[in-house]
C-alpha cells in the first residue's frame, strides 16, 4: 500500500461522486487487499468497502435531487478497482444510500458490510419472530449487530461467544450466551435452547456442525458466512438429512439485486429509528490509512477501525 494522488472521478451512467468523510477498515477489506478476486485486474487498487459522505455530483441517470445526500457506501471496492480509503469517489448511486439525518458520518461507515451480512444472516429468509437465532462469532462486528437485529425482530437469541463478552451482548440483547471456548459446549447449547434453536447467523461454520447440530430444530436453516477457523469442514450429512436442516452459506457481494436491497433497506431503517448500536475499536487520520490496516490484519482491533478523511 502506498498513498498517492490520482484524478479526480467523473461519474458513468448511474454514478454518483462522494466527496468522502468516513472510510471504515474491515477484514474483508485485508482479505481482498491480499488474496481477493481484484488482484490482477486492475492496475490500481484503492482498498476499503464502507464508508460515508456528501454526493457532490452526478452521472446520467441520476436524479439531480441526490445531489447534497449525506450517504453511507456498501460494498464499494467489491468487483471494482476503486474503494473508500480515497478523498472522492465514483460509485452507482444504488450502493450510496441515505444516510439519515440523526446519524453522523462515523455511524454511515461502522454498518456497511458487517450490518448487512447481519441483516440477511437473520433475515434473508423471512421474519424470526417467536423463534430461536443463534448467533456465531457474536462479540465480533458482524455478531454484535446479528445479536442486535435478531433481538430487535422478536426472537429468543443465544450468542456464542467468549466468556468476556457476555455482559456486553446481553446489553445488545442476547437472552443467553454460551463460551465456545469452555466445556461441553454441546450440552451448554441445549441447555440455552431447550425447545431448540430455529436459525443460525453463522460466523464459524465448522464450530457449529461440531457442536450445535444438535441443540437445532428440524428443519431449521443455518446460514453461514464465514469458516475461517477451518476453511474446509467435514460436512456431517445424515445428520443434516434425517433433521431437513438447511444450510445456505452466502456472500454478501453475490447477494441477487432484490436480496440486496432488502438488506441495504432494512440496515437503513434500523439506522434511521437508533436501534443499531456501534463499537469503535480505532479513529486514525487519512495519512495512517496504512497503519490502519495494519492494526485491523494484526488483530488489535475490538470494534470498528474508522479513518477520518476530512
């Protein structure tokens, strides 16, 4: 990574230009700036997902009302060479929603890609009212607004998560919460769930095929986004056959158009009504745009990493 000046952006067909205030520094953003898909199709890449800002000026297409728009950014390096860690930026104006005005430019750039993974691993297939989530990974950022959103749409949430951070994910709303590194984590699981758990916003895939399958209810879906512990776990299949659990792993970034804006719409009502609460692990100044990843790869960062840009 190096920082550097280019031309200023014209907006294409669809585009808006923002002037940019807030870029946010998530894992993803370390995993494409290292291994991701954009490597080697373009020449430049500017790094960094979420975001916020001011639309100051348009493409065809676009109504000129949206001019002035305080906005948040999602996905804006994702199959693109150009992402947030920049002044301006030219993004489509479908991925450059209103931000609302009770919330600040910090807020637009904390949800982004941790919220709207939230949202569809909750809520991708429809309500969960009356019915039990468990949240995987849940002190991490896509947990802690999983916790929040299932909590806020009427389920019982039982958060996995490290002993530590139990007080904080009851005050986000999870009814109980269970050490997935302590003991008899299967037992622990049933316990909090007696009449079973009906959906799963996974972080840690290979964690709950080996101990939460069977605290599930038949039929209930797990939706993974992330392996990363084992990449590649063994898939325990009559299990989940004789049970009819589904499990639909997805992208975010692969999310059809209607999926995704769905999950785009319901962060920005979230936002717009206050129910989403923040964690900032980190603020640097744009000239540490470097150290900022650096801090975020490294692990020591508890919470959103945001980068004031101006």
């Amino acid at each position: 990574m190096q920082l550097g000046r280019e031309a200023a952006p014209q907006p294409a067909a669809g585009e808006v230009v923002v002037e940019m205030k807030v870029s946010a520094v998530n894992p993803t953003d370390i995993k494409r700036r290292t291994t991701g898909r954009e490597l080697g199709r373009f020449d430049r890449i500017v790094p960094n997902n979420d975001g916020a800002g001011i639309v100051v000026a348009i493409g065809k297409e676009v109504s000129p009302g949206r001019v002035g728009d305080h906005v948040w950014l999602f996905g804006a390096q994702a199959g693109r060479p150009h992402g947030t860690a920049c002044s301006m930026l030219a993004i489509p104006e479908t991925l450059a929603r209103e931000l609302p005005a009770s919330a600040s430019f910090a807020d637009g750039a904390c949800i982004g890609v941790p919220a709207v993974t939230a949202w569809h691993g909750v809520l991708g297939d429809g309500p969960v009212a009356d019915r039990t989530v468990l949240v995987t990974g849940a002190g991490g950022r896509v947990g802690r607004y999983a916790v929040q959103i299932a909590h806020g749409a009427g389920a019982r949430v039982v958060a996995l998560s490290r002993a530590a951070k139990a007080d904080e994910l009851q005050q986000l709303g999870a009814d109980e919460v269970v050490d997935y590194a302590g003991p008899y984590v299967t037992d622990r699981l049933q316990h909090a769930a007696p009449d079973g758990i009906d959906r799963v916003c996974d972080g840690a895939l290979a964690v709950t095929l080996q101990h939460a399958l069977p605290a599930l209810s038949p039929r209930a879906v797990i939706a993974p986004y992330a392996s990363d512990m084992n990449p590649a776990p063994a898939l325990p299949f009559a299990e989940l056959l004789y049970s009819n659990i589904a499990l639909t792993p997805f992208s975010i970034f692969a999310l059809s158009e209607d999926q995704r804006d769905a999950a785009l719409d319901g962060v920005g009502d979230l936002l717009g009504k206050g129910e989403l609460q923040h964690k900032v692990g980190a603020r640097f100044e744009f000239d540490q745009m470097i150290a900022a990843h650096e801090a975020v790869e490294q692990g020591g960062v508890d919470g959103a990493c945001l980068v004031a840009v101006r």
